[in-house]
C-alpha cells in the first residue's frame, strides 16, 4: 500500500508536469497550481489519520492491552474468524511476547554489539540499497534527461515519463496479488536481477545506436523507451513494495522502528548517491554509467537470492528464532490452542513453561 499512494503521487505530478508545459500564459505563476495540487495530498493523509487503528503491539507496548485486543478483533472481523479465535490466539502470543521483549535491550550501542541485531541492521542496509541499485531512481528523476539524449522532443520528453508513472502505479496494484506467493528474499532478488537484465539492454541500445550518432533508427529509440517500461514490470511486481514488508518484518518490536529508521536512512543516501552523479556521468562517460548500477545491482541479487532469509508467513513474534534468537520467542503459533466453549487460551507447552515461571515470581 505504501508503494501504491507513492505511485499516486509520482503520477500525478507527472501528468501535472506535463499538462502544465502547455500553460504559456501563467508567467511566473506557472509554479503556483502544481504546489497548491501538492498540498492538496498531505491534508488528505492528515484527515484520514483519526480512522486508521493504533498498532496492536504499541497499545500493548503502552500498557492499553484491551484497545489492542478490540483493533484486533477488528481487523480479523471476516467469514475467517467468526468467534474471535484468531484474534484472541494473535493477542495472546503479541501480550507474551512484549512481556519478553521489555528485558531486552533495544539501544542503537545494543543494535551494534548483539550479532542478531547486527545481522538485521546490515541486511535492513543491504535489501534497500540493492533495491536502489536497480536504477529506479536515476529513471525516476532523469526521465526527460533520458528521454532528451535519445533524441525525443521536449513533449516526449514529459509525456514518457508521465506514462512510465502510470503503468508503475498498475504494476504496484497488480504486486499484492504476488507479493505473498514466493519467498521473500527470492522473489525481490528476482525482481532486482530482472531490472538489471533490461539496463543491460538498455546500455547496449544506447551504446549502438545512440551514441554512435545513429539514433535515426526509429526502432531502436523505441525498444528504449520499451526497456524502461519492462523494467518497471520487474520493480514495481516485486521491489517497490516489497522491499519495506521485508524490512519490518526483520526486526522484533522493541527495535523495529530504529530498524526501519537505517533502511530509509539507506535508501536516502543511495538517493544522493545516484542523483548527484548521474547527470555529470551522463554527460562524462554515457552508457558506461549504467554498468555502475549493473555490476552492484547484480552482485546483490544473486546474494539476496542465496544468503538472505526468508520471512513470509511467519509471525512477527517469531522472527527471532531465524536469526538464531528462539529463546527470545515467548510462544510460537502452532502452540496456541484456544477451547472452543469458553474462547480461553491454552497455551502449549512454552506458553505454559512461562505462566509457571511467573507465577513463580521469576524474570520473564
């Protein structure tokens, strides 16, 4: 969903951008109706923020568990779980599971020095900066630049850009229909590899029929043009969103959003990365700056592909355990049995080794 209003926006400034060429008459206050339209999105999101839940786990976090257990009775609200079970069993395991994680340490010094946390860090680092390798950015924001080296008038020039967008936006609709079906790490390292086979194409079209002053050659200015559209099939099905369900599912909850923070923060410094120099290099050595994105790009897929684990399905509370923390995982799912009369929780047997252990008067 993230990926999707994000798209919204690119699309419609696109279309903006475009539409707004064809104004000669507005002078210098040609830039005051796109930054009115701009404005126009941030109210939206603040009016629609009083309807959205608070997160389960926060309102547990703060100590609000019967708000947490009402969002989510109410996100479970479907033909799937009639009696509440499924909420209940979720409620239970996310309440332990707290009770945990408030012994752990969750300091940046803390993130550094566990290798658990370390190895969640780096591969928060290393899946948004693969992703940025892919190109996307550079097509994103040098649009018309590219679309004017390869010889397109400066109406094309807006108008592919504006187009690219759009079909983003129908490839990041189609993406939650996919996104749950393949593993994770292989099925964005699939998308990565995919992106770095089109710019492949891509660089050997620009260097062919480009930049050897042949780009008379209608058909090979339009199979670039197409190159990028094929990309946006590979980044906007499998990376565009993708890349940040990963990301939050990595981390446990006490350290999530310090998690978060370094993947975006990743993601921020590939942007000046790429911005800065792509249109010096352009100029400085053409097609040859593709191969600056091909090379990492295809490194870190194949590593995505074999090294990173994968999270799809699993609980949260549980991600612990795959990166060698099982004794930090309060109580897995399949252990949770809920009686079907009274809607009780009975715990399976790690669920009932800690209720002893606080009965006990014990450390979590």
């Amino acid at each position: 969903m993230h990926a999707i209003f994000l798209l919204i926006g690119y699309m419609v400034q696109g279309w903006v951008g475009f539409g707004f060429y064809f104004w000669k008459g507005g002078g210098s206050n040609t830039w005051r109706p796109p930054m009115a339209l701009s404005i126009f999105w941030p109210l939206c999101l603040l009016a629609g923020l009083p309807f959205l839940p608070e997160s389960p786990r926060w309102l547990c976090m703060q100590g609000r568990d019967a708000e947490a257990e009402r969002v989510l009775v109410r996100l479970h609200a479907d033909a799937s779980d009639p009696d509440h079970t499924l909420a209940a069993a979720e409620f239970y395991q996310i309440r332990r599971q707290i009770e945990i994680d408030r012994t752990l340490g969750s300091s940046w010094l803390h993130i550094i020095r566990k290798p658990s946390y370390r190895k969640r860090a780096l591969l928060a680092i290393g899946i948004c900066g693969i992703c940025q390798c892919s190109g996307v950015l550079v097509i994103n924001n040098y649009g018309p630049t590219l679309y004017k080296q390869l010889g397109f008038s400066p109406v094309k020039q807006l108008l592919y850009p504006a187009a690219w967008l759009t079909f983003a936006f129908f490839m990041n609709l189609a993406a939650p229909f996919f996104v749950d079906r393949f593993p994770r790490p292989k099925y964005i390292a699939f998308g990565v590899l995919g992106c770095m086979a089109t710019l492949i194409v891509e660089a050997a079209l620009v260097a062919t029929f480009v930049e050897n002053a042949t780009s008379t050659n209608t058909s090979a200015l339009l199979a670039c043009v197409a190159m990028f559209f094929v990309f946006q099939v590979f980044y906007g099905l499998c990376l565009d969103g993708t890349q940040f369900s990963y990301l939050g599912e990595i981390f446990p909850t006490h350290i999530r959003a310090k998690g978060i923070c370094l993947g975006v923060a990743m993601i921020s410094f590939m942007n000046i990365v790429w911005l800065q120099s792509a249109p010096v290099a352009f100029l400085s050595i053409g097609w040859k700056f593709y191969l600056a994105m091909i090379i990492p790009g295809t490194i870190g897929g194949i590593c995505m592909w074999i090294f990173f684990p994968d999270t799809k399905g699993i609980p949260l509370e549980e991600v612990a355990a795959i990166f060698g923390d099982a004794a930090e995982v309060a109580v897995y799912e399949r252990e949770i049995d809920i009686d079907p009369t009274t809607h009780s929780i009975i715990a399976g047997q790690k669920g009932e080794k800690i209720e002893q252990i606080e009965r006990e008067g014990s450390d979590v």
